[in-house]
C-alpha cells in the first residue's frame, strides 16, 4: 500500500477492524519511511451493479458518489465520517442484496434519503433538496412539515396548542 504522504511503498497495518456486519475490514497502516498513518478500507470485490440514469444511460455503481452526497448534505452537522461510510455500506448492501445487475438512481436517492432522515433530519432537508430539486420555500416547508408529523405520530402527542 503506497503512503499518501510521502509515496513510498512499504507500509505496515498497525490495526485491523471488522465493521458490525463483517463486510469490511478498515485497517490503520503506517508508512516504514515518514511514519505517517492512514486508514485503509477492504471491501469484497462485487460483480459490477450499472446504475441506470433519469435519462437512460447506464453507468457503474460508484460508492464514492454516494458518500460525496451524503457528506455535502451533512456539511456542518454532527455526523461523522464513520457514520457516513457505515450508512454507504448499508445502502450498497440492500442494493446488491435486491438487484442483480442492474439497479435505477432513484432507487439509491430513496435509500439515502430514507437513512439520512434516522441519522440527521437537517442532512435529510439538504438532500431532499437537491434530489427532488426544490424550487422554492414552499417545497421546504411541506418536507418539514413531513418530518413533523413523522415525529408526532411516533410520539403519540398533539402539537402543543391543539385540541
């Protein structure tokens, strides 16, 4: 594994780490030459899954593209790193585990949305945002006023003010 400090070849892992569902192995190495760490990730390699676009056209699933989305949508908020790779691997895992080949977008933008609604409301405006592309405030408002009612019905209580 090639340092990303200094480029020398030669690293050793100083640990190693399963996640919860033993899908990956994150592995903390440290370069022979600058003793710079870094944190590296093994995944199993999957058969290719092709996204399949608004417009038709068919692209490779890219896992990086979804971390880059849910990381802007969670710019600012408290949600770690970890949280965001964990929440990737769960959405590439329900993917693989209900499409074969072939898999639309709109299918990954409603897993994202679905996950970042449970690991930060704020993120999930952000996203919802972009992904269902809000014209204006109003679009806002009937999306919060979504999570609202979300929140009520799972508390069981009557907004504060109403009968």
């Amino acid at each position: 594994m090639k340092c990303p400090a200094c480029g020398y070849k030669d690293t050793k892992v100083v640990d190693s780490r399963e996640n919860a569902e033993a899908t990956s192995i994150r592995r903390r190495r440290e370069c022979l030459k600058c003793s710079k760490r870094f944190t590296t990730h093994e995944y199993v390699e999957q058969v290719s899954l092709m996204v399949i676009k608004k417009d038709s056209r068919r692209q490779p699933y890219d896992r990086s593209r979804v971390i880059n989305g849910i990381m802007k949508a969670c710019e600012k908020r408290p949600v770690s790193v970890a949280q965001v790779e964990d929440v990737a691997v769960d959405i590439e895992r329900t993917i693989q585990k209900k499409y074969d080949r072939e898999v639309e977008s709109s299918v990954i933008g409603e897993l994202i949305m679905d996950k970042l609604y449970t690991l930060d409301e704020v993120a999930y405006v952000r996203f919802a945002s972009v992904y269902r592309q809000f014209r204006d405030v109003s679009h806002f408002m009937k999306e919060i006023q979504v999570i609202l009612e979300r929140e009520r019905d799972i508390k069981g209580k009557k907004p504060h003010g109403t009968r």
